[in-house]
C-alpha cells in the first residue's frame, strides 16, 4: 500500500488536539504557581483557546479571533494566563503566513492587547516584563509567519516560471522540428515527382520500369504520410517559422557524421566513430533524428565534460538502429543530468518520440554519461511497432 500524506485539515486537527492536552496538562499545575485551581468551566475555556485552530488554514482570521475571545473570557475568570497563550500564539503565525502586512498588524495588535491585558488582571508587578514579552513574542511570530509567506510565494513563481520556460523551449524545438519535417516530406515528394514523369514517359514502352517507378512513389508516398502523421501528433502548437532560414539549407544526416566527429576532435575532445552491422539508407527523417541526437551530445561532452574521450557507435539491426554515445568524465555534471530537462535534452526527447524511437539519458555506472537512442529503420517499421504496443 502507498503512503500518502496526512490531508493538512487531519494535521491541524491533531495539532490542536496535542495544544488542549499540553494546555490542560499545564493548567494541573495553576495551584502550585499560586493560581487558583482549573474547575470545568475553565477547562471549557481552555479547549475554546485552543481547538479552534484546527480549522486555522480555512478560516485564519475568524480562528483568531475566537482563540483570542477564549482567552480573555478565561483571563477574566482570574485563571494562570500562561495556560491559554499556545492557541492565540499559533493562529497569529497562521493570519501572517497567509495575510498582509496591514492585516497582520492589527492581529499582532490584538494579541498584544490580550497579553498585556493578563498582566493587569494578575496585578504583575513587572508590567515592563510583560509589555516587552508582548512585543518580542508578537514579532517573532509575524517575521516566522512573514518568511513563510513570502517562501510560499517565491515557489509558486518558480514552478509558474518553470512551466512557462518548459512551455517555451518545447515549443522552440517543435517549430524547428517541423520545418526539419517540411525539408523531409519535400525530398519524399520530389522523389515522388521524378518517378511519376518517368513512369509516364515509360508507360507504354517500357512497363516493367513504370511499374518500377510506381513501387517506389507507393514506398515514398507511403514514408511521407507517416511522417506528416507523427508531427501532427507531436507537434500541438503552432509552427515556429524562421523568416530568415532558406528552403536551400541541407539537410544533415550520418553520411556527415564524420565532419562532425573531426570539428568535435578540433574542440579538444577525442571522439571514436564505430559502425557495427552493414551501413545502408535509412528514411531522412530516422537518419535527420540520429545526427541530431549524436550533435547535441557531442556538444554536451565539449561543454561540460573536460577531459573526456568520447565514443559513438552506430549499430545496424535488421528492422532499427541504434546510436549510443559515451565518455568517460570523471564524475556527474548535475547540469548534464536529466532532471528538469535541459534544452537540448528535451530536443533529443522530442526527436526520439517522434519517430517512434526511445532513447536513455543517463550516468554510467563506471562513471561518464551515456545516451543511447534506438529508432525503426523505416517509417512503416515504426508503424508497425506502434500497432503492435496498441
């Protein structure tokens, strides 16, 4: 069975009911402190002075005000004041933990009032002690329940700061994801544009290669609806669009892994390229996916891993691939950690989903980091894959 958490109203109730037992507990001793013994009307009081606050964090202020009128009532009666002071104390904390300056004032007010008020029902000879004791016992509280307040606040505007920074950066990664998409759905089209002419051209005199042209236009037709598929489920939010970004710009893929490997290895960082199984196309947007995974974790051990050689490795399966890339830094760099999710990690997460992928993130054991991302060869393989978890 999982262990949850007390509801907050099931710890202010016990709260108050541990305050009624040590208050009661206390007031056993009136007589012995030369007041005069607690008879039931008193005890009545004393739980009025403190089980109201069970119900401090719905209604602070109205839960103040009845501990407070109990413990006048109970003042007046000629009881040890010292008995009834634990509820007004923890109903003030709770007003300046959740109110105002201004309001917590005039509560601060009133609970200075109530104190001094005891000390001229008990005739106290050091009505100095008793005005300082106020004072100092009434600021603590409001600074502790000031501190609580403004740390409540902060976190607050930190998790709706995180969330929008999140919201921002996702939706950054999938506009540039999407115009990837648009360059890999325009090489399909092309494709299908190129073998539609020779397919007519060849229609009548040469059937064999129009049917060969027709194979091909199904596979890539086929390759780019299953692209558009999975960046409409992907991609929710509106396409980022870079005005200033041509439709001329290449696209990478792991035929320009080894360019990057030598522009990492210039960086200072000794990079391993090894390939295991036979090398063979793969659809734009799987080989696109790869490439950028492998960039953004080369870039990772250049800015974060000194000193660290690195190895990527390229494993051909028959029906997906694998990329895995390693080093070996010493340690764990919390910023390259996971948690929270950086920009470039949700990037390589995005991607990975995209096409069907999964992909790891995380610490080695022997120590260094690790990313290993396995993608289906083709969209259809992906497909295939995706129905088969349904």
């Amino acid at each position: 069975m999982r262990f949850r958490p007390p509801r907050p109203l099931a710890v202010d109730t016990l709260t108050a009911l541990a305050m009624v037992c040590v208050a009661v507990l206390l007031g056993q001793e009136s007589a012995a402190q030369g007041w005069p013994e607690l008879d039931g009307p008193a005890y009545v009081l004393v739980v009025l002075a403190h089980l109201p606050v069970a119900l401090r964090g719905r209604a602070p202020l109205v839960v103040l005000a009845a501990v407070e009128t109990a413990s006048v009532l109970y003042i007046s009666a000629g009881y040890w004041p010292v008995v009834s002071t634990f509820g007004p104390m923890l109903a003030l904390y709770t007003v300046a933990s959740v109110r105002q300056a201004r309001t917590t004032a005039v509560c601060a007010g009133v609970f200075v009032a109530v104190w001094v008020y005891a000390g001229i029902v008990s005739d106290s000879d050091a009505m100095t002690s008793v005005v300082a004791q106020a004072l100092v016992f009434s600021a603590v509280l409001w600074r502790f329940g000031h501190l609580a307040r403004r740390a409540a606040e902060l976190a607050r505007e930190l998790r709706a700061e995180q969330a929008e920074r999140f919201r921002r950066e996702v939706a950054e990664e999938r506009g540039r994801m999407a115009r990837e998409l648009h360059d890999v759905v325009a090489h399909h089209m092309s494709v299908v544009s190129v073998q539609a002419g020779l397919a007519r051209f060849v229609f009548d005199s040469d059937p064999a290669t129009a049917r060969a042209a027709l194979g091909t236009i199904g596979d890539a037709s086929g390759d780019a609806l299953e692209e558009l598929r999975r960046m409409l489920q992907v991609l929710r939010e509106e396409d980022l669009r870079d005005p200033d970004r041509g439709p001329e710009a290449p696209m990478p893929g792991l035929a320009r892994l080894g360019d990057l490997v030598e522009r990492v290895r210039a960086g200072g960082v000794p990079v391993e390229l090894r390939v295991e199984g036979t090398p063979r196309p793969l659809a734009p947007g799987v080989e696109l996916c790869a490439y950028r995974v492998v960039q953004e974790s080369l870039t990772n051990i250049l800015k974060h891993a000194h000193r660290a050689a690195a190895v990527v490795e390229l494993r051909y399966g028959e029906h997906e691939m694998t990329v895995v890339i390693t080093d070996d830094g010493e340690g764990v760099i919390p910023d390259r950690l996971p948690v929270g999710g950086g920009h470039g990690l949700i990037g390589m997460r995005e991607r990975a989903k995209l096409y069907g992928g999964t992909i790891s993130i995380g610490p080695r054991s022997e120590g260094g980091f690790a990313v290993r991302l396995t993608l289906p060869t083709t969209a259809r393989a992906a497909r295939r894959g995706d129905e088969t978890t349904a």
